[in-house]
C-alpha cells in the first residue's frame, strides 16, 4: 500500500525485508529472503525463483524494494563481529532456511516416496498438498485454486482449507459458558461417542470464518441446509471433524487429478498430529493410511535445512530416518469404507 499510494512517505535506499528476513539484518547485515517465503508474496516467478518483472512492472513496485531471493539452506553470511564477540559465537554461519512455517514443516514430513504422499500441515488451517519438481501452471490446477509456493528444493502444490478453527471456537464458547476449559482428549472422546454421518457441512462455508458464537454458526448451517441440528456437543464436534476429513478426501482427489496420480499415504504434521480421531476419519475418508507426527514440524524440518545447508546430510532423504527415530510417528489405517463413501456422495452434494 505504501509503495502504489503513499510512495512519498518512504526513505531513501529502504527496503521491504520480512520477518524472517529482520534475523539476517539484525544480525549479520544480509538483505534477503527465502525462496519459501518469497513464493507466499505472489511476486516471485516459481520457474525461476526470482521476482517476477512482469508482475513487479504491472504493480509499479520497484524492484530495488526488494531483497535477493536465496534457496533454503545455503550460507548467506556470518554474525555481525561485536555480536559475535559477545555471543562466544565467532565463526557463526547464517543459513537461509524456510522461512515459510509450512515449507519447513512439510520438510519434516518423514516421507518414503515424496511423489505418491499427501502432505497436511494440519492446525489452526490446514494446508494440503502434494510435493512436485516443477510449478504446476496448467488451467486445472488454476481452476481449482491451487497454489504453486516454495519448498526445500522442490515446490509445494497447495490448497489452504479449514482446520481445527471450528473445535477451537467451540472450546472457547464452551469455556465462556461453564467457566472450565474442555481437554482435547475429553473432547476426542466425546466426539468419538457421537452417532456418525447425522449431519455434514462445507468447513469452509464464509460462515464459519469469524462467527460471534460458532456453535450457534454451525446450527444455523444446519437448519439452512435442511439436516438434522446436532443434540448436544458431541455430535456437534463429530460433524466437525468428519467434515473435515471429507474435506480433505475432496481435495486429495483434486491434487491427485492435477498431478496425474493418486498419493499412496497421508502425512499430517503440526498441532493437528495429535488429534488421533481426525487423524483416523482421514484414513478412513481418503482410504489411505495416515502417518502423524512429527508435532513439532516446523522446528524440526527447520533444523533439517540447516543440516543439509551445513553438509551434516546430504540431502532430505536422509533425514527421514532420523525424524523417524527422534519422534513418535502414529499410525492410522482405513476402516469402514463403504460407510465413507456414502457420506462422500452426501458431501459433494452438499458442496455442489
């Protein structure tokens, strides 16, 4: 905004450095940015992993606004020497990792053949996709609003949906009515109780973005879709979460379609691994295995950059093994599956 409408108000030589980016320049002086995050902005060609003239000329943003773009783990400098001193850390290389939370989670994703695995970064928002070599900029991967973004030598072919957003507004209203908090396991249990398949909705309907009471949201949905109103809170959370698994069924068939092959697994990383009864409605609905875990992916696949920036591994691959070992891996396999595939045919009716 401030570069198409108040360019006046910018000082001489400035630059537009990200946060991630702030690390670098604090402390060791660098003006760049990674790939990943770069990607995020829709200014940087995904061919080439440069800024996008065209885009830049059509945007009038001028390009010296902006930071070089380096790939994830190579050595952009050193620290800064008073701050090195300081530190004990003489010496001190800075790698670029991926500044992208979800680049450096999906790195972390302990994957036996990256080309057949569905990736769900799973928390708050769930971002589902597929690792591929190249962009993938055909008219149905544009039909279906997939994204192209930056990964750990590779690109992320992505699709951001809902996640646990709707069970978290339903704790925080639960909360405020009891005066006590609900524990995630209390509410996995309650929700597991619940009779299945009563009633379905589109987790990304606009309604549930930012609701005033999202129990009274989802209610609504109901009435206005003519399905059954869930009785009490467990069916309210089994809706929610059977729902969700739907959902990323739809969309594992629409990457599947654009990719030209179906995925064999499921990866789940992040906060949502520890959800264990989505995790099993997703084997289930895809009809896949799941494997959860690592929780704490974007650290760890942050870590596995600088690795492979430092010559520790000398590639991903071999890092599999130990996120394997280091961290606990669930899991789940598909059950029921005529049952999902009725409630898949109720689903896609619902979201036609």
């Amino acid at each position: 905004w401030l570069i198409t409408r108040r360019r006046e108000l910018l000082l001489p030589d400035c630059r537009n450095v990200p946060v991630p980016s702030l690390f670098y320049y604090y402390l060791g002086g660098m003006l760049q940015v990674d790939s990943t995050w770069a990607s995020g902005t829709q200014l940087m060609d995904a061919r080439t992993n440069t800024w996008s003239r065209e885009i830049l000329e059509a945007l009038e943003i001028p390009p010296e606004l902006l930071p070089e773009i380096v790939a994830p783990g190579k050595v952009v400098g050193r620290l800064h020497a008073p701050i090195a001193a300081g530190t004990g850390l003489s010496g001190a290389h800075f790698l670029a990792f991926g500044g992208h939370d979800t680049a450096s989670a999906f790195a972390a994703a302990p994957l036996a053949n990256m080309a057949r695995a569905l990736i769900i970064s799973s928390g708050t928002w769930s971002l589902v996709g597929r690792l591929v070599p190249e962009p993938v900029t055909t008219p149905a991967a544009m039909a279906l609003n997939l994204s192209n973004e930056g990964g750990i030598g590779n690109v992320r072919l992505l699709k951001n949906c809902m996640g646990g957003w709707l069970a978290q507004e339903l704790r925080r209203g639960w909360r405020e009515a009891d005066g006590r908090e609900l524990d995630w396991p209390e509410m996995y249990a309650l929700a597991a109780a619940a009779p299945p398949f009563r009633a379905l909705i589109n987790p990304d309907d606009p309604a549930f973005y930012n609701p005033p009471q999202m129990e009274n949201a989802l209610r609504d949905y109901c009435r206005r879709t003519q399905q059954p109103v869930p009785a009490d809170r467990g069916a309210m959370l089994r809706m929610v979460y059977e729902s969700l698994a739907l959902q990323y069924s739809r969309l594992q068939e629409e990457l599947a379609g654009v990719c030209g092959e179906p995925a064999r697994v499921v990866h789940i990383v992040g906060g949502g691994a520890r959800n264990s009864l989505l995790n099993q409605f997703t084997a289930e609905a895809c009809g896949l295995p799941v494997l959860a875990g690592p929780v704490e992916a974007t650290a760890i696949g942050n870590l596995m950059v600088q690795a492979l920036g430092l010559g520790v591994i000398g590639s991903l691959a071999e890092a599999m093994p130990l996120i394997q070992r280091a961290c606990a891996i669930q899991t789940y396999q598909p059950q029921r599956a005529a049952a999902w595939r009725a409630a898949q045919a109720r689903f896609r009716k619902l979201l036609a």
